[in-house]
C-alpha cells in the first residue's frame, strides 16, 4: 500500500533521513521504533510531504507522491496525527472534526460523527466544548478522531501514547485494533515498545534516520543487542 | 437634544463605509497574518469603479448594482495581487509580506492616475434617496439611514459565514494553523485567496457605497488607511463584532470632536486607540497573539559575527570614495549623498529596535522629526548655538522614546506597531497644530549650520564623519552584552528572564538608543536643509525606513543600510519619470518576490551556494 524507496530529507542543510526504504502492506499495523531524534516524525512528515523528500521514491497505491502539495496527498487517503496534536483549540469539538471531514473515497466507509464518538465516547459529551478547555489525552482522542473524518485508508500516527495516562494508552491500543479490524492500515511511531508489541504485527527500527531492523516482534526478540542498542527499554 | 441625535446618526452612517472596509482588513490579517498596506487602495478603486459603472447603470437599482460590481471588481483585483505577488512571500518572515503590499499601492496609485486622471470625482446621489429625513427637526440624509440599517445586515452575514459555515470553520481554523489545514486535505491556498477575494471585495464595496457621501479622489488610499488600521487595532484584529463597535466609536466620536473641539480631528482616532491599548492590550475584542503560533517566524537567523577583514576592506573602500565626493563629484551629488547618509542612519536605527529586538515600530519618525524639531525650536525660540542644539536634538528624541517606549513596550506584535504610530501622529499633529511655537503647516526656517560647518563640503564631511560614525556604533552595540541580550529578549523571552534578564527593561533601553540614534539624524538632516516640516514626522515617513529594512534583509546588519541607500537612489533617478510609482512598485515586488531574505540576505545566501563568501557576514 505504501511504499518508501531511498528517501533522503533534509532541515535546511541537516540530512535526516538516509536512504530509508521500507514498505507497509494493506490491513497492516506496523511500528516505527526509535529513540528520541531517530528521525521518525520526519518519515512520517516526509511521507506526508510535509517535508519535501530531496531524493527517493513514496508510493502510495502505486501513485507516486514526493512533489506532490500535502492537502492532495490527504486526499488519497493518507491521514496524519502529528505528535504534538495541533488541535484547532478556538474551535469546538465538532468543529475540529469538520475540519477533518471528507467525502468517502470510491467504496470506503464513510466516517462520521457519530461513528467517531463511539469509539471516543469522551469527546461526544464535550462536543461543544472549545478545543482548548480539553486535557491532554481528549486531545489526543481528538487529533485521531478528526483524522479519521477524512477516511483515510492509511493512518500515519506519531506517537499516539506519548504524555498520555497508562490508562488511557490501553484505551489507545482498543482504538488502534478497533480501526485495524475497520481495514485501516497504521503506521505507527512508538518509542514505547511494549505498546507497540500489543498494536502492531511488525516493528520497524531507525536510528540517525537509517533502517536497522525491519521484522516481527518476535525476530526482533531473537536479537536483543539490536533491541537494546537502538531501543531505551 | 435635535442636533445630538442627527450627529450621532451622521456618525453611525460614517461607520457603515468605515466598517465594511476595515472588517476586510480584518479578515486578510486574521487569516492570512498578513498586514495589507494595500487594503486603502481597493477601497480607492472601489470608489473609481463604482463611480464609472455608476455613470452607465441608471437609476436606483444601477446604484446597487454599482456597488456589488465594484465589490466583484476589487475583488479579483485582490485575487490577482493575491496569487502574483502574495503567493511567492508567505514563507518569508513575518511581516516581510507588508514590503509587497507597499508596492502594491504604488502600482495602484498609478494605474488609477492612468485610468481615472488626476481630477477628484464627485459621487452621484442615489436616485430613489436623495431626500432628506426629519428627526427632532434635525435634516438627516435618507441614504444616510439606509446605510445605517445596512450594516448590521452586513455584520450578521459576514458573522454567520465565518461562524456558522464548513468555509468559516475552515478558514478559521487556517488562521490557527495552516499546515495541519492542509495536512486535512484541504488546499489551503485556495482559501486564502478566497479570504482575500472576500477582504478586497468589501474594502471595494466600503470605497463605493461612501460614494454619494463624498467621492473618489487619489488621495483616499492613503486617508484611509491610518483610520482601518486604527479601527482594526481597536477592536482586536481578526474580530468583525470588535472592528464594528470601533468603526462606530471612531465615526461617532469624530463627528462630535469636529463640532465640539476642531482642533481634534487629527488626532482623536489616535488618542481613542492609545487608551483602548493601554487598557486592553489586544485591543477591545481581540485575543493574544502569540508570536510565532501562526508557524511564521521562518528559520533561525545566523549568528552575527563582526565583520571579517574582506567585509572591513570593502567598507574601507567605500569610505574613501565617499570621501572623495567633494573633490570630484557636483555639489548635487554631495548634497544627494549626505541625504542617503542620513536616511540610512535613520533606517539604521530602526533595524536597531526592529532586527535585533524584534520590535516593529510603525511610528521611529517621531524620533528623527522630534530630534529635527528640537534643534530648530533650540535655533529658533532660544538661539542656541548649532553645536548646542546639533547635540542636544538626540537627547531630546531619547527623552521622547523613553515616555513613548515606557507606554507601548508592554504590547507586542501588530498591537505595539499600531500604539507607536498613534504616539507618532500624536506628535505629529501638536506639532502641526501649534502654530504660534512650531510654525505648523509652513515649519521652521531659518536653521543653519554654524559658520565653521557651512557651505556644502564642510557640511557633508560632518554628515559622513556622524552619520557613518553613528552607524558603526549601532552595529557595535550589536555585540555588546547589551545587543546580546536584546536578541536573547526577542528569540526566547521566557529563557532570558531565566538568565536575569529584565526583558521588558532591555527592550525599552533598546527604544530609547534607536530614539536617540534617530533624533542624532535628525539633527544632521535639520541642519543640512535649513528647515524642518511636519511632514519629516508623518506616517509615510515611518514607513520609508521600514520599508527599506525588509528590502535589504531584516535579519542582516547591514540590511537596513543597503535597503536605504539601494532605495534612496533608484528613487533619485526614477522619479524624473512621470509614471515612477508604478515603476517603483513593480521593482519593489520584484525584488520582493526574487529576494525573500532582503538584499543583503538573499545576496549573501547565493554567494554561499557559489562558495565565495564563506567567512564574510554580511
Ligand atoms: N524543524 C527542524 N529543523 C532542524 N532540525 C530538526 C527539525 N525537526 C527535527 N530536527 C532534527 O531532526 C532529527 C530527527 O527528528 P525527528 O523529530 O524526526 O525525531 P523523532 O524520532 O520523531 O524524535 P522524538 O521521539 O523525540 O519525537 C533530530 O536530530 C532533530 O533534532
Ligand atoms: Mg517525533
């Protein structure tokens, strides 16, 4: 479904990502682990095309998607939650979501409000509510639920679990599974890899924006050096 | 009792125009960030357009059809400035978009002069309300009350299109944060060209329907545009409720200020502003801004390092050309050079307080016209010795930059922009109204240098000893403790206060230096003329030097004194020309849009990709 071939980004003249390739398949759920500053925000950001990859390829049901400005890479049905949540904090909850909403793409379920707030029943009492009058983790619950307005076939989430109460996390690894048995395919950055473990089928290693481990979980257990070297468990 | 209620009414009827053309204002700002100097010359060619379709569409009904056409007009005429001239610069730092909306205006101004010609028009009446209403026995204009029902209309729908609709919601929420709009899937710059549509189209509508109250002339662009900034501020930019109840304050209070104290009117809208700021900083409606939430701030400067020898060599040089004018150049050309010297020491200034503290000042002319003014009324009221009034004219602009920065410090952004210009046209307007002490309109004359200094190449060998002289020494504060600390203030307020740093005071240390450095250019320029007018401390002036700081590069040393000198003799030569606005406005663009980091910036930045300049600042 999606496919990064040798992509190299840059900020300004510091090279980030080096030749990074790897794949997702459709109905997946795979992890993005890596410490602080390996360069996972930028993937997701580089997939986003956000930041504009300098060299590589990103494909996306076989389009290809580096060039191309970020609302129209949306459209195709890539969402994106960024890490620091960028809710729209003057606007109330229903508002956020219309923002995400989008027409159903040939076939695919079409989201909607109410379908949103049976898996976040919180942000359905608050909905009203200004953006900014909710805590951290309703924020959070909200940055996903306004992605999932704009149904998108592939979820880029970036580090959903960060600064978020344990109990809420399990509630995230409801969601995540919940949505994988909807048929949407994730993407999933995580430095937390005992949630990763509960969510995803594959785990995918960067450090210093180079791949350093692409399997299960299980071969990932088999070789704890690898584990422990590019992981603070 | 009679007169009251009709002069209110006047009032509320002046609001409708004012509103409609500052509520557009209002809108491209909220949204786009962007601070439209051209939003005067829409509702200018609303006017001119309204008029000329007024003159082929009859009766009650062409009127109105006028004034929406004229609305549609101006609105794709912002549509086009829009995406040439807008679209190239949203990433340039902020505030640099203002620099292309400045050129913008000088576009304007002359195609209009090529359209229109250079006679004032006078507004049809509109058929169908050309009588007259008695209320109390007062005669009031029926199109006057027709245009005070309107605008509550016109508020509610503008209200309900940005609060109710998918497009408000979604504009509203670009205004926030217009990456992550996009990152939604919808193209945000699409929407901000509808904005601008939008915001242009009722600046041209606000220009058209004050028609029949007055007409179309190319002075309005300008007349405008202090009094929607004003009301803009005053309601909290970005709020439509806030900038109705200004526009009503500010016509209102006007109507009563020109009856009952006439002497006012130049300054009334100002002083309301000032009040309403130092009361409520974000104006009446307005909510903080947060310097950088809007993702603008662009990326981290480079750190500043004294110049290297190749960069001392090559001002070197540069001195001693300078240095030779006298001997071989025309006594034109000195007295063009000093000219350059001395607007490039009071842009210099401004970059002081603008580049390295981040403070936008729309109003540093206060300071150089406050220290010209000091020396004259030194010359002139007591007969004070040049040399006297030559060095006490800085002191005089320090002190004014001390009273004026201790009140304005505490706002920031567009807010303490918007309070400097009030104090400077505060200023301004005493100076002009006071006659008997400062010769108002006809200034002051008679304002020599000292025998020792007189005669052209004596006085231009002292304007380059001080005026370079002052501007090594800005550039050298900029490595002091001092500078440092003013830079620390702007980039991280919170962190420098960590490190004992009084934010606040360093700031308005900061503008008291840039007031004086102003005043001391002031001081050379008085002297270098004989003379000084109001109209060395008006607005236009301001902006000049704010101008040619974004030209040369905010974010570069010596950028403001590039800018200065790069504008200062291009506009030497083009204005021999008849149509040199338009010249002048398209060059500004252009350099605008080819040199988003300013001059010096945007050369330096290519110079390093061609490997030259590594090692030289700029
Ligand atoms: N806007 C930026 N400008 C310059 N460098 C940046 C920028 N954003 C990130 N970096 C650098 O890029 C590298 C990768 O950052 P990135 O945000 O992708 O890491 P991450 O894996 O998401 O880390 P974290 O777990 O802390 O979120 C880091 O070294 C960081 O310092
Ligand atoms: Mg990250």
């Amino acid at each position: 479904m999606l496919e990064c071939e040798t992509i190299n980004s840059f900020y300004g003249k510091a090279h980030i990502l080096n030749d990074l390739s790897f794949s997702v398949g459709a109905g997946a759920v795979v992890s993005l682990l890596g410490r602080n500053g390996a360069g996972k925000t930028t993937t997701m950001k580089s997939i986003m095309q956000i930041v504009k990859p300098k060299t590589g390829r990103v494909r996306f049901l076989g389009q290809e998607i580096v060039g191309q400005p970020t609302h129209r890479v949306a459209k195709m049905g890539l969402g994106y939650v960024p890490e620091e949540r960028r809710i729209f904090t003057d606007l109330t909850i229903l508002e956020n979501l219309e923002v995400g909403r989008q027409p159903a793409r040939d076939g695919g379920v079409e989201w909607t409000n109410e379908m949103v707030f049976k898996i976040f029943p919180n942000l359905e009492e608050r909905q009203n509510n200004l953006g900014k009058a909710l805590s951290g983790g309703e924020q959070q619950m909200l940055t996903i639920a306004r992605t999932l307005m704009g149904n998108p076939k592939l979820l880029l989430l970036d580090e959903p679990s960060e600064g978020i109460a344990p109990v809420i996390v399990e509630q995230m690894a409801t969601t995540i599974l919940k949505l994988k048995a909807e048929g949407v395919t994730v993407l999933i950055s995580e430095q937390n890899l005992h949630f990763a473990r509960i969510v995803a089928d594959r785990a995918i290693i960067i450090e210093g924006g180079s791949m350093k481990f692409d399997g299960t979980f299980s071969e990932l257990d088999e070789q704890p050096d690898i584990r422990d070297g590019y992981l603070s468990v | 009792m009679g007169l009251f209620i009709a002069q209110l009414l006047t009032g509320l009827a002046n609001a409708a125009g004012l509103f409609l053309v500052a509520s557009g204002l209002s809108l491209i700002f909220g949204v786009t960030r962007i601070v439209n100097f051209a939003h005067g010359s829409f509702y200018m060619l609303g006017a001119f357009i309204g008029y000329s379709l007024m003159q082929v569409l009859p009766g009650f009904f062409g009127f109105w059809a006028s004034v929406l056409l004229a609305g549609v007009a101006v609105g794709l005429i912002g549509v086009i400035v829009e995406i040439c001239v807008l679209r190239p610069v949203y990433k340039a730092p902020e505030l640099f978009q203002l620099v292309a909306t400045f050129g913008v205006i000088l576009v304007i101004q002359d195609l209009a002069l090529m359209t229109w010609g250079a006679v004032d028009v006078l507004g049809p009446r509109v058929p169908g309300l050309k009588g007259i209403v008695r209320v109390l026995g007062e005669p009031v204009p029926q199109y006057d009350l027709a245009l005070i029902a309107l605008t509550p209309f016109v508020l509610f729908a503008l209200w309900y299109l940005i609060s109710k609709t998918r497009i408000g919601i979604l504009v509203r929420a670009a205004t926030q944060d217009r990456e992550m709009v996009g990152a939604l899937g919808v193209n945000q710059a699409w929407l901000f060209t509808g904005v601008f549509f939008l915001g242009a189209a009722l600046a041209g509508i606000g220009g058209a329907i004050q028609l029949p109250k007055g007409g179309a002339d190319l002075l309005m662009d300008f007349n405008i545009l202090a009094a929607i900034f004003v009301v803009v501020v005053i309601g909290g930019m970005g709020s439509l409720p806030g900038a109705y109840i200004a526009a009503v304050l500010i016509s209102v209070l006007n109507v009563f200020g020109v009856t009952y104290i006439p002497q006012s009117t130049l300054v009334l809208m100002f002083v309301v502003m000032a009040v309403v700021l130092m009361v409520k900083p974000y104006g009446l409606l307005g909510r903080e801004e947060v310097a950088g939430e809007h993702g603008q701030v662009g990326e981290p400067e480079r750190p500043f390092k004294p110049a290297g020898t190749q960069g001392r060599l090559l001002v070197g040089g540069l001195l001693a050309i300078l240095a030779f004018v006298p001997l071989f150049g025309s006594s034109f050309l000195s007295v063009l050079v000093s000219d350059v010297l001395i607007f490039c020491l009071f842009a210099a200034s401004l970059h002081f307080i603008l580049g390295l503290g981040g403070l936008v000042s729309f109003g540093h002319a206060a300071y150089f016209g406050g220290g010209a003014y000091v020396a004259a009324l030194l010359v002139s009221t007591v007969g004070a010795p040049m040399e006297v009034a030559f060095l006490l004219a800085p002191v005089g602009a320090c002190l004014g930059a001390v009273i004026i920065g201790w009140l304005c410090i505490r706002l920031t952004g567009v807010y303490f922009a918007m309070l400097t210009m009030a104090f400077a046209q505060l200023l301004w307007s005493l100076v002009f109204q006071w006659d008997e002490f400062t010769g108002g309109d006809d200034g002051l004359v008679d304002i020599w240098p000292a025998p020792w200094l007189s005669g052209t190449t004596a006085y231009y060998y002292l304007t380059l000893v001080v005026g370079v002289g002052g501007i090594i020494f800005l550039r050298h504060m900029a490595h002091t403790p001092f500078g440092y600390a003013l830079r620390a203030s702007r980039d991280s307020k919170r962190q420098a206060e960590a490190t004992g740093i009084h934010t606040k005071r360093i700031q308005w240390a900061a503008f008291a230096f840039a007031g004086a450095m102003a005043g001391l250019a002031g001081s050379l320029f008085v002297f270098s003329k004989g003379s000084i007018f109001p109209t060395e401390l008006e607005i236009a002036r301001s902006f000049d030097a704010l101008i040619v700081i974004f030209l040369g590069g905010v974010k570069t040393l010596s950028g403001a004194v590039v800018g200065g000198a790069s504008l200062e003799f291009v506009k030497d030569f083009l204005t021999r020309f008849e149509y040199w606005r338009l010249t002048l406005g398209l060059l500004i663009i252009v350099v605008v849009i080819l040199a988003p980091d300013g001059i010096v910036g945007s050369l330096r930045k290519f110079g390093e990709r061609l490997g030259v300049l590594r090692g030289v600042e700029n």
